[in-house]
C-alpha cells in the first residue's frame, strides 16, 4: 500500500515538474515574440521622438540661416545701428521662443545681442570657429547666464567679396524644445559624445553618464543599482531610478550624426511578460486539467473507461481549438496591418493618380500655352538678329524684352505644373488660399479657352490664411474647376463664378457653374459615382471623392448643391488661420 501511494506520489511529482518545464518554456517563447513586438513598437516611437526634436532644432538652424544675411544686421558701425539691430533681434528671439539670438564680427565679438545670455566674445567657442570657416557651426551646452540647457547654431555672414565678416548666432532653450513631449512614453535621452544625457522627457535622467557595461549613472551621488542581461536579441536594463522610469526595459539606441548625438529609449517590457505569463498559465492549466483528469480516469478506468474515452476526446478537441483560434487571431492581425499599410498606400496613389488624371485632361491647352511663347520666342529672336545686323540695337533691345516677358510667362507655367504634380506629406499649416486659387485658374485657363468657359474670380484684397496643404487645396480647386467645365460640356452660356469669402473663423471658396445641376446631390461625393456615359474617356467619378478627403483631412467641408436660377455650386469650408480669425 505505500509503495503504491509513494508511485503516485512520484508520478504526481514528475508530471507537476513536466508541467512547470513545458510552461516555462512557452513562457519563453511567447515572451520572446512579444518582445520583438514590443521592439517594433518602440523603434516607431523612437523615430518619431527623434524626428520631433531634430525637426525642433532645425527650425532654429534655418532662422540662423535666414538671419545671416539680413540687411538690418549689416554695418553695425555706431550705437544707433547696434540699437536698431538689438530690437531686431529681440523681435525675432521673441517670436521664435529662442533663447537669444547674437550678432558677432569676424573676430569674435558680440556686436548686438537680443537678451544677453552669452558673454561679450565667443571667439572660442566651437560653433563660432566652426562657422568661421564658412561652415554652418552647431553646439550645445549649458547658457552661462541663464544656466539652462542650450543648443547654438551660427551661420556665416559674407561682405561683397566674399570674405567672411561675422556670424548670427541663435541660441535654442533645449528646455522649451522638449516640453512639448516631457512625460510621454516611452522614456527617451539623447546623449553627446561623451555619453551624458542631454535631452530628455524624463527629466530625472538628465546629465547622467554612461558607465562602463551599459546602463547610467548620476555623475553625483549614490550609484544606483542596475543589471543588464540578453533577452534573444533583445538587450533588457533592469533598473530602479524613477517611478516614470521603467524598471525593467527594452533597451533601444540609434546615432544622430545630424546633432552629433545619440538617441535612446527605455521601454516597458510589463506588458510582454504578463501576455507571456498568460500564455503560460493557460497551458499550464490545460496540462494540469489534462492530467488531472487522467490521473482520475486511471484510478477509475474499470468502471469508467467509456468516460474517460469520451473525456479525453473532448479535451484534445479544445486544446486543438484553442490552438486553432490562437493562429487565426495571428494571422488576422498580421493580415490586418497589412491591410492598413496597403490602405494608406492607396489612398495616396489615389491622390497622386486624381492629379496626374487632372493634368491629362489639361495637357493639351498647356501644350498650346507652351508652344505660342516658343514660336514668339523664335520670332523675336529673328528680329532681334536682323536689327543688329541692320544697326538697330533699339529695336533689337525691345525683342529681347519681349523674349524675357514669355520666358517668365513660360516659367511661370512650369513652376505651376512642378507644384500641383508632386506629392506633399507635410502637415496641416497656413496656406494663402487666394494665391492657391490663382495658381488653379493660371493651370486651367487653357482649358477655359479651349472650352468657351467665361470666367468670374471675385479675388480678395489680401491674402486669405487658412489651415491646409498648398498643393493639396490646389488640386481640389482644380478637380472643382474640371468638374464645372465637364458639367456645362454641349451647352451654351457657360460661366464659372469663384467666389472667397470670411465668416467669423471660417473661410468659404464657391464655386459655381450653369450646367445642368446636381442630379443625385447625395451620391456626388460617392467613390466612382459619374454621371458621364459609360465608357466616357473623362474620368472615373474620383475627382469629388479625392477632394471629398483632402478637405476633410484639413478638418474642413466640402458640399455641393443646386443653385436657384440653375447649374450647381460646390462650397468648401476652411478653417481660418489664427491671424485670420482674430482680424
């Protein structure tokens, strides 16, 4: 009898030892893909951490730039100039959130400065020797006034001979850089050449230093404690040196070559563990469940064998469909992203495709725009030799002149093309809107000409400011112009009216046509929705659908309805600029 309940004993003992070894090893398994996971993750964060901050500073970088050659920086020769310049300066440092913004001679010496934060030579600094060699020079370091964190840029200056003759230095407070992402995850440094924590968004971590081995160390004070071990082919930091510092982290770093620094960031691997440890607990409970029910089916066998059969049976089913489902979720995930990225893809062919469609149907009357000044240009240049031959610069000077009216007329046209045809991805900003339409309506006049199309374009006075993208509100404007001349094709009396207005904080562009009108007003933004006849060469019914989009990515509207006395008109609604609004 106790041999029998010391087997058991045994037994209970092995399976137990099996369980927690093939849990532990699905524990590792499962923590190792969520780790690469979590890496994938974090090196998105990171670059856009990165992108943020060097985005930041090269803000400052092409203010230096801008600055270098500015006329009310120049001379400098008595207090009155030093004045005007000192107010120029405070404006600019003022307006730009910078730290203090210098103007320094050839030798060195500060010649006006904005808020004084820097001494009166700085003839040794590297950023000033840097740009001393026609270099754009950077830097960083800590402001001797202020003793804030600073990044310098200095930009050559030149004199008409090209010899250099001083420097405008802008000083970037890295604190006001920062601030708008202190506190977000993950935990982000950059540190310099000499490995201290410059930059952070956790403040607790600036200017430690690199040590030896891996990890930071504060460069006063108690040694924190830190471990650092290899996780597959990850690299993990254990560590405990701040609440808003995880403890045990996903190390991850990468050069800067374009700040002289290197970028790092800390991220949470809790997550990871506890989807690893439930990965575990699950299987580790179906072993257990499985062996439980075994070992009861053992010591039951004779009365219940039929029981058991049908017990086992059941669990090998759900173990089967819990595996089943857990390669479905991957596979929907996995398809999923895929989905996205290719989703996000097409929307931006579709974008580019909508313009390129545009400059099909308007290529005929550019090619008609381009090749009158290129005849013109031939003609004149004939003339022009024949009056040198005949002694006649006057008349010679005058079909030169002409010459260079249509080059720039022909430039003109071109630069309108190169503009509307690329693709932009920079964000949201303030855009002229009045010059956005003029750039529309020089690209489509041709096809205005070509058409019969009069047109009425109520400019503003001034320049009209809302939130969008140039080139973007570019090609709506021109979708919406095609569309009204596509509308009125067959009929007579054709007239487009565009008209800008204001209202409070918003800004409404209307275009409106004598054509037929809307004939279903709520299908028109629909994708491939056309009222032309099947097989029509103009268009797939994606011009209001793209233009749908880009304005509301704007965070405007776009609507369409029929006028009272005919045709249709298309309102887009914007939001104002913020100097737009507040006039």
């Amino acid at each position: 009898m106790k041999r029998s309940v010391w087997r058991r004993l045994t037994v209970f003992i092995l399976f137990l030892s099996a369980v927690t070894v093939f849990a532990g090893g699905v524990w590792r398994y499962g923590y190792v893909q969520a780790l690469d996971q979590v890496a994938q993750r974090g090196e998105a964060d990171l670059t856009l951490a990165t992108d943020r901050l060097t985005g930041q500073l090269q803000l400052y970088q092409q203010l230096a730039v801008l600055m270098a050659d500015h006329p009310g920086l120049a001379g400098l020769n008595g207090a009155a100039d030093v004045a005007r310049a000192r107010v120029l300066l405070l404006e600019v440092a003022d307006k730009t959130a910078a730290l203090d913004v210098l103007r320094v001679d050839s030798a060195g010496r500060v010649l006006a400065t904005a808020n004084g934060t820097e001494p009166d030579m700085v003839a040794d600094q590297p950023y000033f020797q840097r740009a001393r060699q026609g270099a754009l020079g950077e830097h960083h370091g800590i402001n001797a006034v202020t003793g804030q964190r600073a990044y310098y840029f200095a930009a050559p200056s030149f004199d008409g001979d090209g010899v250099f003759s001083g420097a405008v230095v802008v000083v970037a407070n890295i604190g006001r850089v920062e601030a708008e992402w202190r506190g977000a995850r993950p935990a982000v440094f950059f540190t310099d050449d000499d490995g201290v924590v410059f930059i952070s968004n956790r403040s607790e971590l600036l200017f430690w230093q690199q040590r030896t081995g891996g990890g930071l160390r504060p460069q006063t004070g108690a040694m924190p404690d830190f471990a650092m071990r290899q996780t597959g082919r990850h690299e993990m930091w254990l560590a405990d040196w701040s609440p808003y510092v995880p403890r045990r982290a996903l190390h991850l770093a990468r050069d800067l070559p374009v700040i002289g620094m290197r970028a790092e960031a800390l991220i949470d691997v809790d997550p990871a563990r506890r989807l690893a440890g439930l990965q575990a607990a699950v299987v580790a409970a179906v072993c257990l469940a499985f062996g439980a029910l075994l070992f009861l089916a053992t010591e039951r066998r004779r009365t219940l064998a039929l029981a058991n059969a049908r017990l086992e049976t059941r669990v090998a089913e759900r173990t089967g469909e819990l595996s089943a489902a857990n390669a479905a979720l991957r596979r929907e995930v996995a398809e999923r992203s895929a989905a996205e990225a290719a989703l996000k893809k097409a929307q931006a062919d579709l974008v580019q495709a909508g313009k390129l469609s545009a400059l099909g149907q308007m290529s005929a009357g550019i090619s008609h725009e381009l090749n009158q000044p290129l005849m013109a240009i031939q003609q004149y240049a004939e003339n022009g030799a024949l009056f040198l031959d005949r002694g006649k610069p006057g008349g010679a000077v005058q079909n030169l002149e002409r010459i260079s009216a249509l080059a720039k007329r022909m430039a003109r046209i071109i630069k309108n093309l190169r503009a509307f045809s690329r693709q932009e991805s920079e964000p949201v900003t303030r855009v002229d809107l009045a010059m956005v339409v003029g750039s529309a309506l020089e690209l489509s006049e041709a096809r205005l000409l070509q058409e019969g199309v009069a047109l009425e374009w109520h400019a503003p006075p001034g320049p009209v400011e809302v939130m969008g993208g140039e080139v973007r509100l570019g090609q709506v404007v021109v979708n919406l112009i095609s569309n009204a001349v596509d509308a009125m094709a067959g009929r007579t009396g054709k007239r487009i009216t565009i008209t800008l207005r204001r209202a409070g904080g918003q800004v409404f562009l209307d275009v409106a046509d004598t054509g037929p009108g809307i004939r279903e007003p709520e299908r028109i933004f629909d994708p491939f929705y056309s009222t032309k006849e099947v097989g029509a060469s103009e268009g797939m019914g994606l011009g209001l659908s793209i233009s749908y989009g880009l304005v509301q990515s704007f965070g405007g509207v776009i609507r369409g309805r029929n006028r009272t006395g005919g045709g249709a008109v298309f309102t887009v609604e914007l939001t104002a600029a913020a100097q737009e609004a507040a006039a």
